[in-house]
C-alpha cells in the first residue's frame, strides 16, 4: 500500500503544511502585467519581475510572433548541433556591446548559466567565494563544481577577506548584483578591488540589475562605473526586467570561447527558440530607447518607501524595485499576503528556506508599468491591513 518514496513525500508534504511553508501556484488567467486575472478575479499585481513591463508589450508580442512565422517554434537542436540561428547570433552581439563587453553567450536560463560558468571556471582544487544571500542557482553551483565552496556574511567584506586569506587555486568570487529577496546592491567596487588584490575573478549575477540601473540600463555594474576588467563574468537573464525568457554570460573573448567548450548546461540542451531570441532583441532596444521606464520605476521607488515609512512596517534599505516588508514568522507574512489578497493585491510572502530563519517577509515588487495611483492604493491597503500582523502572535 506505501512505500518508501510514498512515505517519505508524505512527510515532507505534512511537515510543510504545519510550518506554513506549503508552497502553492496560482494560476493566472491573463498575460503578465500591472493588472492580472486570477481564478475570475482581477487583482493589481505586485510581485512580478517584469520590473519594465516589457513581458506584454506589443511592439515585443510582435517581434515574437513574426519570428516564429520565419523561424518557427523551436530551435530543433543544441547550439553546438545545429540549433544556433542568426537571431541567437546577433542577440548576442547586441547584448556584449549593450553590457560593454566583448562577446555574450546565450543560456537558455539563468540557472543553467550560473551552472554553466561556475563548473566551467572553478573545480577540485579551486575556490569559490559567495555571498551568504545569493541565488540558489549559485549556491547548487557551487555544490556541483567541487570546488571548496564557502558563504561569506551577507555583503560583508571582513568576512570575504578571511576567506580569501586561506583561498587556494583559481578563486572566483561571485555576488548577486542586486539580491533577489532583500534588494540591496553589492558592494561591487570593493568587491572589485578586493578580486584584483587576491588575483581572483569576480562574477556577478545580475538578474535584478539588468535593465533597471545604470545610466543605459545595463545594470549594476554599470551602476557603479564597473567595467570587465573589474567585473569579469557578468552573468544577466531575459526573464525579468526584459520581460521574455532565457540568459546570456558576457565576458572577454576568452571566456565566451571557454564557455563554449566547457560549461555542460550550455553544451547538452537545446537552443531557445530564435523567436524568443528576435523578441529579445526588441526589448533590449526598448530599454536603450525608453529611458523613462527606468525613471518612472525609480519614481515609484521612492514613493512607495516614502509612503511605507509612515506605516510603521519593518521596510528594509533596498533602493531598487524589490521591496521587502519583513514580518519575522511566517504565520504573520501569510496573514499578510492573505488580508492583501482579499483587498484585491497580488504580494508574495517568501519564507524559509528561500530567506533565513525568522526573516520571513511580504517580497513587493514595483515595475514601470504601475501607476502612481496603483502604488497608492497598495500603500493604503497596506494601512487597512496593519492588524493583521498583531493577530496570532500571542
Ligand atoms: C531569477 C534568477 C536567476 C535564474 O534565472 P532564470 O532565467 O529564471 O533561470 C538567477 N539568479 C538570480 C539572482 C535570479 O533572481
């Protein structure tokens, strides 16, 4: 009647439901956007990472659907095969000189591109060096590369210091450029300057950057004036603020052409499909010739954390378009997320294990497609719902 694997789902599925930590989808009803339809219901959408509002816009919806007449639905083969189009090509091209680099390589995700550059640059005997809070993508890796792997204190450079006193082989150090579930920014200068001084690469992974910061958009090492000799691996993906699908690393000559040769989650699987990869090619120019996206975000920013401040929520010191509220038990961040919702908001709570224990939180993300007033009714159901969290502390 049971058997091991039956037993053992079992009691991972009863052990979350007790803790709060059962995760869930939702299903929507309608494409990505401020604006989204669940289960006949619309709700104003603030957890998406569609930080551009490029994910539905038309001018994109366009270029996809023109390029699957040309080029079809699927790529039909690894890049190494046969799959690698003119349209992969010149996406790549576009997003080196975009990124200030000499040469991009395509990933069908951002995932497998941290899988691909980590195990391709570091192994048995070498040293990676990340930051306590990156991406899971980063973390497993690490674990995969075989390389002695350790977690230095969240953004704190006495702790990466000690570290790399006792580095052995090559030593990559890698950061989220802006971290996924608290907003921060690196301190990607003394990163930077701490790698040339211990002979190390340093490699970012810049997910929520990309698009959003720097003068031209391109991200956080953009932000701060960074170049590829600061910044040798800068690894970027097309699922967020681009608003489609899919990762790129970009780096020197050298380091693409490595790449190529090493990074299995490049090599095995097969190419995006080249309409995705046309779409893309769209976005980006977007980004270059709509500044004001990047504005309008940056405006609402500082709207919603000069609103949220009167509100007496734990908001944390992020400037960019992630803006977590921290409500500590998980309990109290579902409350949250479930009062919100039935005011009509989509917010997702984030639990252990995706942030550290008693950190749980409400992740709210703002995008150029919000309007001011959107912002404003969040921020004043955000007021109606303050008792929420008092509820069931006791
Ligand atoms: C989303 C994300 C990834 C993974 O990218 P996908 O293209 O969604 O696989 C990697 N790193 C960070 C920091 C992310 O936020």
């Amino acid at each position: 009647m049971t058997d091991a694997f039956t037993d053992y789902l079992q009691a991972v599925l009863s052990e979350r439901r007790l803790r709060h930590r059962y995760r869930q989808r939702r299903q929507l009803d309608s494409a990505q956007g401020p604006q989204v339809t669940v289960a006949g219901r619309e709700y104003i959408n603030f957890c998406s990472n569609d930080y551009l509002g490029l994910a539905a816009h038309p001018e994109v919806v366009t270029a996809l659907r023109d390029a699957t007449y040309q080029w079809g639905a699927g790529s039909g083969a690894s890049h190494l095969v046969c799959g690698h189009s003119g349209e992969h090509h010149a996406l790549e091209s576009e997003l080196a000189a975009f990124c200030g680099r000499e040469r991009a390589l395509l990933f069908s995700t951002g995932y497998m591109a941290n899988l691909g550059v980590i195990t391709a640059l570091v192994g048995r005997g070498d040293t990676l060096l990340q930051d306590r809070l990156n991406h899971a993508s980063l973390l497993d890796a690490g674990l995969l590369s075989g390389a002695r792997s350790s977690r230095f204190l969240h953004a704190d450079m006495d702790s990466l210091q000690a570290k790399l006193a006792t580095a052995r082989g090559r030593t990559l150090i890698a950061v989220d450029g802006v971290f996924s579930m608290d907003g921060d920014l690196a301190p990607l200068p003394t990163l930077a300057a701490l790698a040339q001084e211990h002979d190390a690469w340093l490699m970012v992974d810049d997910a929520h950057g990309l698009g959003c910061l720097g003068p031209t958009g391109a991200g956080s090492v953009e932000h701060y004036g960074l170049g590829q000799a600061e910044v040798p691996v800068l690894m970027g993906t097309l699922g967020k603020a681009l608003g489609g699908f899919g990762a790129f690393v970009a780096g020197s000559e050298t380091l693409i052409e490595g790449l190529i040769q090493l990074a299995r989650p490049y090599i095995y699987t097969t190419a995006l499909p080249p309409a995705v990869a046309a779409a893309m090619r769209v976005s980006l120019r977007l980004v270059s010739r709509e500044p004001w996206r990047r504005q309008h975000l940056q405006a609402l920013i500082e709207r919603f954390r000069r609103g949220a401040h009167s509100l007496d929520y734990s908001l944390m010191s992020s400037t960019t378009a992630i803006q977590p509220l921290v409500t500590g038990s998980d309990s109290s961040a579902l409350r949250l997320t479930q009062a919100l919702e039935a005011e009509g908001f989509l917010v997702s709570a984030i639990r252990p294990p995706t942030v550290p224990e008693s950190s749980a939180r409400l992740r709210i993300t703002l995008t150029a497609a919000h309007s001011e007033q959107q912002v404003d009714d969040l921020l004043a159901a955000l007021k109606r719902v303050r008792p929420v969290l008092q509820e069931g502390e006791a």
